[in-house]
C-alpha cells in the first residue's frame, strides 16, 4: 500500500516543506494524535496560531453558532455588526491612544501587504525598510521584506523595488543596536532620500528569524527617525500577539506606539482571520475599494476572534504566559548546565528559545538543534527550529496547556537535548 507520506509527495508540490511527516486526526488543548492513535505534544501550536489551544470550547462553540446564521456575504457586500465589533476592540485594545481604524483580511503575508499599501497610500512614498532576518510572508510584497533568502526568496526572479533592509541587532551575532542604526544612517546617505521611504517594519521580537527580541533602545530610536523624517513605524505582529510574549501585544513591552499593526495566527485561534489596525488617518489613506478582498473578515474567523479575545482576558493568559515561559527558561537554564552546546536561552513571556552551538568549534549548530527535534519527536514532543543559521529552538505551545502535559514536555526536552549530545 502507498504511504501518504509517498501520497503527500506525488501530490503536493514540494515547494510546501513539511518539518513532519505526522498525519492529524484530532487536537484538543495542547495535543494532537495521529491517524495510528499516536499522541503528540504540540509545542508548534500551527506555528504560534492556538495560543488559545487547539479548539478552545468557546472558539468551537461561537464559530459553531455562526455556522448556523450564516457562513459568507462577503463584507464588501453585506457586512455584519460581528466583524464592526471587532474592529471597535481590536482599535481599543491595540497600543496607541489616539483614534484607529481596522482592514480584515486573511492571512499574515496579506496583513504585511495592506499595510504597505496604506502607508505608502497615506504618504505618497513609496520606499520601505525592513531588517535582516525578519519574515513577513511569501506573498511578493512579503517576501522581498522578508530578510532572508533561502529558502524564501531563492528561484523567485526579481523582488517589488524600493525595499531596503538594515542589520537587525543581535549582540549574540556581533550586531548591536548603534551598529544597525549606523547602517540605516548610511542607507538614508547612500541609498534612499529618507523623505521618499513610507515605512520602517519589523517584528518586535523576530520570529522565523530565530526568536531574538527588538532591543528597547532600537525601538525608540526608530520611533525618533521615524517623526523626524515623516516615516511611518509598522509593527508586524503576526506571530507575537494575543499573549504569547506576556503581554496582549509585544509593542506593550516598549515605551513608544507603533502607526500600523499587523495581526493574524493566533487573533482567531485557527481559523484564517487577519488584520492591520492603525492611526485613524493613516489606515483612511487608501481610497474606497482599494483595500480587503473575498475572504477578509470571514463571519468564522471574526466569530473566533471575538471569542478568543473572551478567553485571553478570562483565563488570564498574559500572566499565564509569563508563568509557563518562567518555567521554560529554568529548566533550560539547568539542562544548561550538562549541555555545553546550549549558548542562549531567551525570549518573553511563553515566546521562548534556545540557541545551540556546535561544542567543539563554537559554531552555529544547526545539526544539533536539528538532532534534538527529531529526537524529540520520536518521544511524542512537537518542536520546531528557527533562526537564520538554522540553530535555534523555539517554543510555542498553547498557552493553556495544561500544567502535567508542560511537565511532561519538559523532561522530553530534557531527554532529547541530551540524548542529542551523546
Ligand atoms: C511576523 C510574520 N509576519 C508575517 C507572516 C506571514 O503570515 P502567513 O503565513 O499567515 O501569511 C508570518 C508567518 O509566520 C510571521 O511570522
């Protein structure tokens, strides 16, 4: 008999890499089993989009009531006071006290995009700065932000103009913050009038870029370019928010406001919802019918954002966040201890990593990180990697697992780490 393993790759292009060859049959919370009966620790969350866990009984049960009144009219078409209420809480809720307006759409690469188009709208320019090692998607917009090139920008011909990217700090790699601002100070001499750049994106903490947090100082510093030279500052939120780093969003961790968000993953705890909320005025710049599309603010997904929101604030999931990633980093801290190859524990609240080097060279050690979730695997705990050298571990495991599948997943961590150095 065909394995769907074989099925999978004579079907599916390959473009679509899969880091599992697990085949789901259900999820609940914090586990998935697999068509055998196997069980799975989920310490992927759909790549941090069940912060709320896999169907959350309120997120089921609001977007089950909405299969029963209607499932698509189109907003465009015949809007509905669900996906108005939405966008009222997510303008309330978002970092910024001053008057916001929302656009749904689908998914986080789109998010990127509409932002892009609306600052460039509401500006009248059209350059854009992005960091090295940041992800902001696979659309074309997406990718030519992205800062990275394999295996997202390889073989896919010419990236959108007017994009420019700056070193993102990271002391652990030889890059601090006045180095990157240095280097955007010589971008704005050599290469782009800082009067024609729309935008400055970045991730408050990258995520497919290895998990490593914007410093505070960097943040103020572009929030100070960004109003002396007209500039708008975007904060793309796609895999930070809704808990994860402790806080509703990770820009509440920094004492300056972004003009533009983007929002998607976990916003509707697994159903495809996206959005960019920003400054009034700015988010007005397009003209009408320049921004959303078919799909955006489905009732389903809008249903399951409303309630996920519910379920962030009733169960405490900020602090819950700050407890699970407390616990995280210490027992890291002594796996530590016995793994040499560990350099690097950090991350806030449950947005959590580890960086590992080779122990003999130094190195980056993307083959270790790599043992180590395989390893894990093998155990029934679901990790992923990250970063740009391929040698880091991130956490995402819904927020609302429970306390004896967390302790679990940690003496599976501890195993896998060791074992890998044997
Ligand atoms: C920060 C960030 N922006 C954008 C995206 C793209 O989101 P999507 O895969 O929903 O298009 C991602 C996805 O991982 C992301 O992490």
């Amino acid at each position: 008999m065909t394995s769907l393993t074989d099925r999978k790759n004579a079907a599916i292009s390959r473009g679509v890499g899969m880091t599992t060859q697990i085949y789901a049959d259900r999820a609940e919370n914090s586990e998935i089993w697999d068509k055998e009966g196997n069980r799975y620790i989920d310490f992927a969350a759909g790549i941090a989009v069940v912060n709320t866990g896999h169907r959350h009984p309120r997120v089921i049960e609001a977007v089950k009531a909405q299969l029963d009144r209607f499932t698509h009219t189109c907003a465009q078409v015949v809007p509905y006071e669900s996906y108005v209420h939405l966008a009222e809480r997510l303008n309330e809720i978002t970092p910024g006290d001053f008057a916001k307006k929302t656009v749904f759409v689908t998914t986080g690469a789109e998010a990127v995009e509409n932002a892009v188009k609306i600052a460039r709208a509401a500006t009248g320019r059209s350059a854009v700065v992005a960091f090295s090692g940041g992800f902001h998607g696979r659309t074309f917009m997406g990718m030519a932000l992205t800062g990275k090139v394999v295996p997202y920008k390889v073989g896919f011909g010419a990236m959108p103009g007017d994009v420019f990217h700056v070193p993102f700090p990271i002391e652990l790699h030889g890059v601090n913050v006045e180095q990157s601002l240095a280097a955007l100070k010589k971008l704005f001499a050599a290469d782009v009038d800082p009067a024609r750049v729309a935008a400055i994106i970045l991730e408050p903490v990258q995520g497919e870029g290895g998990f490593y947090p914007a410093p505070a100082a960097l943040m103020r510093a572009l929030r100070d370019i960004c109003d002396q030279h007209g500039i708008l500052l975007i904060a793309d939120e796609v895999q930070t928010g809704f808990a994860r780093t402790g806080k509703m969003f990770a820009m509440e961790h920094y004492d300056v406001v972004p003009d533009l968000m983007t929002m998607a993953k976990s916003l509707a705890g697994g159903f495809p919802l996206a959005a960019v909320t920003g400054r009034a005025e700015i988010m007005d710049g397009p003209g009408p019918g320049g921004l959303g599309g078919t799909y955006g603010g489905s009732p389903m997904g809008i249903a399951a954002a409303h309630a996920v929101l519910d379920v962030i604030k009733d169960e405490n999931l900020c602090e819950r966040a700050e407890q699970l990633g407390g616990r995280l980093k210490q027992r890291l801290a002594a796996i530590r201890e016995q793994a040499p190859e560990i350099v690097d524990i950090r991350g806030p609240g449950f947005m959590n990593a580890v960086e590992f080097n080779d122990a003999k060279t130094n190195l980056p050690s993307a083959d270790f990180a790599n043992r180590v979730r395989l390893i894990a695997l093998e155990k029934g705990l679901i990790l992923l990697t990250c970063g740009v050298h391929g040698n880091v571990i991130r956490f995402l495991a819904p927020i609302t697992i429970q306390d004896e599948v967390f302790a679990e997943a940690m003496d599976i961590l501890e195993a896998s780490i060791l074992e890998a150095r044997a």
